[in-house]
C-alpha cells in the first residue's frame, strides 16, 4: 500500500517536474480558453446604501463559507462585483494633481474579513503628500508613472536630543518602497510632470492621521507649547496664526520646485 502510493506519487512528482520546464519554454503551449473572460461582467459601482448593507450582512457571517453567500449569491451570474473597485473612472484623462482614491472597506465592503486594502494616486508637478502616517497598516508604494521622492523617519529610539534619522529614495520606472505602519513618512514629487502610484496595505482599514493638521490642531496652547520645550516666540497669536495656514490637503505645492517648473503659487 505504502509502496504503491509512493510510487504514483513519485510517478507523479516526475511528470510534473518534466511538464513544467516545457510548459515555460514551449512556444507552441496550449494557451488557457478566453471565453468565460470574455463573457465577464463589467464593474457596476455600489451605492452608498449598497455598501452599508453588504458591510453589516458580512459583519454578521460568520464563517467564510456564509461571507461567500452574502458575497455571490446563487443568482449572480457568476459576478465578482463585489470584490471588485474602480480607482478611477475617466480613461484617457486622470484625476488632476493631488488627489488619491483609497479602496478600503469603507468603499469595498468585500474586503471585510482580510488584511488589504489599496490606493491609487495623482500627484502633480512639485506636489507634496504632507506627512502622515497610517495607523494600522503597512504600505508598499510603487511609481507606475513620473518619479516621486518617499522618504519616512525612524522610530524614536528613547533618545531625545537630535533629528530622528530619515531614510529616503528616489522612486521611477515601477520602483515601490515600504512605509512602515505608523511611521511618519510623505512623498515628493520633484518633477514637472505628474506622478502616478499604486499603494497596498496589510489592512482593509488602514487610515490617515495628518501630522500637522493632528499636532496644532485641538491641543490646548500649554500642552503644545511644553511639548515644544516652551519656546519664546510661540505665544498663543503666533499659534492661531499657524493654525490658520496648515494645508489640509492631501497635496500641496512646494514652492522652490514651483518657482523651478514655472507654476504660478499665488
Ligand atoms: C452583492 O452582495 C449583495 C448582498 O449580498 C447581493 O444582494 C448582490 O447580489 C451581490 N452582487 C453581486 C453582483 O454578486
Ligand atoms: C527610467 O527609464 C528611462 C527609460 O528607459 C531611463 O531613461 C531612465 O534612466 C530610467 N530611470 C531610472 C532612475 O532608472
């Protein structure tokens, strides 16, 4: 018995470590049928009721097998809609600078039950994606197109006097670079063209924290001001003056580059 499942099973380790080289040199390989592709549905987006719907009914199976249920129901035609996202929906012309579409399962209900979510965005010349920082995700970001600089600092190491170290690359022609979860990072666009990346996350719910917005924000004026070792010329004028200037945007322009590339700042 033994020996006779060993033997098929070596017969069968054989034939397949003999099928696979040709399978990859073969030219005249059999190619997989395209039909049921063809036949395949477009993507319908969800409307917003849509979305909240499939998010409690995924909430309340429990089981993979009754997510599956709720995900492709018997009379579906065989649709993969939801688990499925369009970014963008204007071929030909991208979204204009500064703007980033994030699929999480705030818009892809079908993520509920995994560790993924992604993101695909536009940044114009000399744009800059304020630092921030994911709460809970890892992000791997790669340039499709244009050239970005990402750059991230260093967890803090317990010690409290210094720059906390920055690392940093040049991202192009499909380079991709990991930012750590919550770490504080952000990418530079230093060209006068547009630049075009495609991020993933290890959560289907990865968040934004803006470090700026976040820091002066609602933090009583002491508590900011003996966090920043009460420096003199930070007075309570001089911090409602900084609130009032910190972009909020995803996307802002760095002058220097600006001024370089001819965009007009003002
Ligand atoms: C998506 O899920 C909802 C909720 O189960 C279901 O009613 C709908 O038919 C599904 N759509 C597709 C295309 O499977
Ligand atoms: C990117 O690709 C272009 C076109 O092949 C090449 O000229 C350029 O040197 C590449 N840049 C980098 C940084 O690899």
């Amino acid at each position: 018995m033994n020996a006779l499942l060993s033997g098929a099973l070596m017969a069968f380790l054989a034939a397949t470590s003999m099928a696979s080289p040709l399978a990859t040199t073969s030219t005249t390989s059999v190619k997989p049928t395209l039909t049921a592709a063809a036949g395949a549905p477009t993507f319908t987006p969800l409307t917003p009721a849509e979305i909240k719907n499939l998010q409690t009914e995924l909430i309340l199976a429990a089981s993979y097998k009754d997510k599956e249920q709720v995900l492709f129901p018997p009379n579906n035609g065989g649709s993969a809609n939801n688990v499925s996202f369009q970014f963008v929906n204007s071929p030909g012309t991208p979204p204009q600078d500064g703007s980033v579409i994030v699929g999480s399962v705030d818009s892809i209900p079908g993520l509920i039950g995994t560790h993924v979510a992604a993101a695909i965005g536009f940044i114009g010349p000399c744009g800059l994606n304020v630092p921030h920082l994911h709460p809970r995700g890892n992000e791997f970001l790669t340039v499709v197109s244009g050239t970005l600089i990402g750059a991230f600092l260093l967890e803090e190491d317990g010690q409290f006097a210094g720059d906390v170290p920055q690392v940093a690359m040049t991202l192009t022609n499909f380079t991709g670079m990991l930012f750590p979860q919550g770490h504080i990072h952000w990418q530079f666009n230093p060209t006068c063209e547009q630049a075009v990346f495609a991020a993933a996350f290890d959560s289907n719910d990865e968040g934004r924290f803006q470090v700026a917005q976040t820091f002066f924000s609602s933090m009583p004026d002491n508590v900011l001001t003996s966090s920043l070792g009460n420096p003199t010329f930070l007075g309570p004028a001089q911090l409602d003056q900084l609130r009032g200037i910190i972009p909020d945007a995803f996307v802002v322009l760095v002058d220097s580059c600006a001024q370089t590339c001819g965009i007009k700042t003002a």
